[in-house]
C-alpha cells in the first residue's frame, strides 16, 4: 500500500497595496491586491484567505497589516503580511445656497461661510470652509460671485463660485446716516 500525502506549505507572496477609499468613505481588498505569485506544489487546491477585506476612514494613516494566508488541499498553510496604505483622496462636496448680506449702518458688512453653505459633506467627516472675498462695502451693491471653498482633514478641497446678492438696509436721497446713499 502506497501512501502519497503532501506535507509541503504554500510559498506565499505578498506585495505592499495602495486603497483609495469611494464615496462613501469605504474601501474593500481582495486577494488579487496584494497576492504576488503565491504559489504551492499542488496549485490546483490552494486557497485563500485575508485577515481584512474592508476599510474605512479610521484606517487612514499608519498602514495596516494585512495578513494573506493559503491553504492547499492538504490542509498545509503559510501566510505573509502585507502593508496596505489607506487614502482619501476625493473632495469635500459644496452645496449652497442663496444669500442676500445687508450693507448696515458701518458701511460695511463681512461674509461667513456659514451664510452660503447649505450642507456640505465629505466621505471621511470634517470640512473647513472659508468664503473670498469676505467683506464688502456700499460700491458692491448689486450681485457679486464670490468662493466659497472646502477643504477636507487630509488635504482635498474644492471650490464653487457662488452669487452674492449685496444690499444695504437704507438708501436715502441727500441724506448721510451712514448707509449707502443715492443722491
């Protein structure tokens, strides 16, 4: 009686990988990836198997240790580790909405981001809007286009122009009361 058995573990391969989150801030591996030539002396039953298939923007950072482990036929397994760098790299989306600043009493009047911003998101959390120009005075009276920016915690941003609609809360013929003034 002959007993063939194979006691030889799978020479396992890894590469380093590079995941780019989507949309929604999530990112899935798959063997293919990081698998680099992993090979076994019976190929035909080797089988595989990541330690984790699914990210998202709290991996972003250090790189994570992945392990890939195959197993063949005979039960025999080996595993390598590989490095898996998660990025985000989409921008913040802006959405606005319509603004009209009054022009008080000073003259001038100042524009927060706040005043345009009507719901701006990003896939991984936290954006920081700021709003160019920012102030402005009884010759701006009318409708301007301003910026209205977005910049996301790891350095994407994106820009919208925006119209401004520029009043002033008084306008009187020859008299000065500190407001615009026609004459």
């Amino acid at each position: 009686i002959v007993t063939v058995e194979d006691k030889v573990t799978p020479v396992m391969a890894c590469s380093n990988y590079t995941l780019y989150l989507d949309v929604t801030g999530n990112g899935t591996l798959s063997v293919i990836d990081i698998n680099n030539g992993s090979s076994d002396n019976c190929p035909s039953g080797l089988f595989f198997y990541l330690s984790k298939t699914s990210f998202n923007c709290s991996d972003i950072g250090s790189p994570v240790d992945v392990t890939l482990v195959g197993t063949d036929a005979s039960g025999n397994s080996s595993s390598c580790i590989s490095k898996v760098t998660v990025l985000d790299t989409i921008s913040p989306v802006i959405n606005f909405k319509q603004f009209t600043l009054v022009i008080g009493s000073s003259g001038t009047a100042s524009l927060l981001p706040s005043d345009l911003d009507n719901g701006t998101y990003d896939n991984c959390g936290n954006v920081t809007l700021s709003v160019s120009p920012n102030t402005f005075g009884c010759t701006d009276l009318g409708t301007k286009t301003v910026v209205l920016t977005a910049l996301d915690s790891h350095g994407n941003s994106s820009s919208r122009n925006v119209p401004l609609n520029i009043s002033s809360t008084l306008v009187l013929a020859s008299m000065s009361l500190g407001t615009c003034e026609m004459s």
